[in-house]
C-alpha cells in the first residue's frame, strides 16, 4: 500500500508542482491560449485531455513490449487518437454546449504535445499503475492550470465566473483579457508568479539546509564532555 501511496505522491508533485505542463514544461500552448476565455471552457477542455492521457497511457504502458520501437510514435497516435473519438463522442452526446464551444479543439487533443510527451516519457517505460497516475496528475496539472488562467480572464474581461456576474455593477471589464492578448498577458503573469514562489521555496529549503550543514559541523567541532575531561 506504501508504494501505491508513494506513486501517488509523486506523480501529483510531478504533474502540479515541480513539472507542470503549462508553467513549467510550457507545452500544449495552443489549447491554453485559446480555450481559456472562460472557466467553464478552461475547465472542460483540461479534463477532456485528463481523460485522453489516462486512457492513452494506460494502453500505451499495456502494450509497450509489443509495440516495436520503429512504429512506436504511430501506434501512440493511432492509440490517443481512439480515445479523442471517443472523448469527443461522449462530450457531443452529453455535452454539446461545451462540445461546440470547444470546437476544433477537442480533435486536436490528438496533436497535443503533453498527450505524446507522456507516452514517449513516461507510459511507454513504466508499469500500468505509474502511467495510469501519471495521466491522471498530469491532467489535472494541466487542468488546474487552464482553470486559473480562465478564471482570471473570466473575471478580469467579463465581470462573470462561470456566467454568474461576480463584480461590483461599477466595474468596466477589460475585454482585452478575453481575446487574445489577454491571454499573453495573464499566461506571463501567472508564470511570473509560478516562478517566483518555486524561488523563494528552493531559496528556504538550501537555506534549511545550510544552516542544518553548520549546525553538523559546529557539533562536530566542539570536543565532547569525555575529551573534555
């Protein structure tokens, strides 16, 4: 059970902190930019690709001593693209609001860097457990990184969060943050911020360990009581 938990933990530190798809790793831009005009749309479109990278590198990972090496990169393609059909299947069916909000979006799941960059990394080297997780964490890093950038822009460009007016009647939105520059700008800021709070938390971990280091070495130094006496 400790190793599962262990897994676990490390996939989701890997995939929302330390190698995030969006402000870490800065792949699958073109979704980010242009599906975060709301949170609604953001949300969605984040665990579409969450639902596409589970299945795709649990069937990569299945299959990985069958595939030979030459043909990899087309069967990964073939395999994610049945999971698009079928995400976008079932989105048409009982999401058809949202399906055609996303638009030609959701079929270019399929092109999508993050979904080939963890088949390649990851699923095509590890056990079916890691990969399935590493799908999941890595979706919703991805997720909640879209989710945010659409929420800010929501708010900031339309006064609303997820259609609901959440802003003072006085307040003017700045729609400039729903088109394109303003995703730019809001993508710049949040990484900005990403970058500065992963500083100052390496920054206080060697400072820790630092000081931890002279801490050793002054107790090391001093004689003990039996040299002493």
């Amino acid at each position: 059970m400790s190793g599962f938990l262990s897994v676990i933990k490390e996939r989701f530190k890997e995939g929302f902190v330390t190698n995030n798809p969006t402000f870490i790793q800065f792949i699958g831009m073109c979704p980010t930019l242009a599906t975060t005009t709301s949170a609604k749309n953001a949300l969605g479109m984040g665990l579409a690709v969450t639902a596409v990278l589970a299945f795709s590198n649990t069937v990569i990972s299945l299959l990985r001593k069958i595939i030979p090496s030459q043909v990899r990169i087309a069967a990964f393609i073939v395999i994610i693209s049945g999971a698009v059909t079928a995400t976008e299947l079932l989105m048409k069916a009982f999401l058809p609001a949202l399906n055609a909000a996303l638009g030609i979006f959701i079929p270019l799941i399929v092109v999508n860097c993050i979904i080939l960059a963890r088949a390649e990394a990851f699923a095509s080297k590890n056990k079916v457990f890691p990969s399935f997780v590493d799908g999941i964490a890595m979706g919703l890093g991805f997720t909640g990184a879209l989710f945010l950038i659409g929420s800010v822009r929501e708010i900031i460009g339309a006064g609303t969060w997820f259609g609901m007016k959440v802003t003072p009647e006085a307040y003017s939105p700045a729609t400039i943050f729903i088109m394109a520059p303003g995703a730019f700008f809001t993508l710049g800021v949040l990484v900005a911020i990403t970058n500065k709070i992963k500083y100052d938390v390496n920054e206080r971990k060697r400072k820790k360990e630092a000081n931890a280091a002279l801490a050793l070495a002054d107790r090391a130094e001093k004689p003990s009581e039996e040299e002493t006496v």
